[in-house]
C-alpha cells in the first residue's frame, strides 16, 4: 500500500512496480506486530505506516529497504537504501 500509493509513478512504473511486487511475500499483521507498532508510535514521533514497516522488519528479522532512511531514525531497525553509493 505504501509502495503503491507513491504519486509520483508514470502508468509505466506503476506497471513495473506491481510486476516487482508480485514477487514479494505478503506478512500478516499479527497481535506480535501490532504490539511493537503500539510501542514505536509510543516512543517515536512517525507515522503509522512507517511504524508497522518498522514493526513487521523488526518482527520478522528483515533489512527494511526505503530511501527514506530518516523516517526511521532512533528506531532500532536493520535500514537499506538502494539509492546511496557505497
């Protein structure tokens, strides 16, 4: 959903980006991950879908990968961008 609803995709990206997207494991929004939710929104000042991104990486042990690394800062979680040269 957040992928998606980016605005700024042509018709030919939001095409791509759904090819892309059919390739992805889709994770439940179990209680284990609403609870970390709750307690991100409690600790940190973000928005509630940054906090279940977060919650659901954190969860499940994954890197999440956002170029928006800053909506993220202080949260203790694994961050990749792919939009910065190493």
């Amino acid at each position: 959903m957040e992928f998606l609803g980016f605005n700024g995709f042509t018709q030919e990206e939001r095409n791509s980006a759904k090819d892309f997207l059919s390739f992805a494991k889709v994770i439940p929004l179990e209680n284990h991950v609403v609870d970390r939710v709750i307690e991100i929104k409690q600790n940190y000042k973000i928005k509630l879908p940054d906090a279940i991104i977060a919650a659901t990486a954190m969860s499940e042990g994954l890197h999440l990968v956002t170029r928006n690394t800053s909506d993220f800062k202080n949260i203790d979680v694994s961050l990749f961008n792919p939009f910065e040269q190493k």
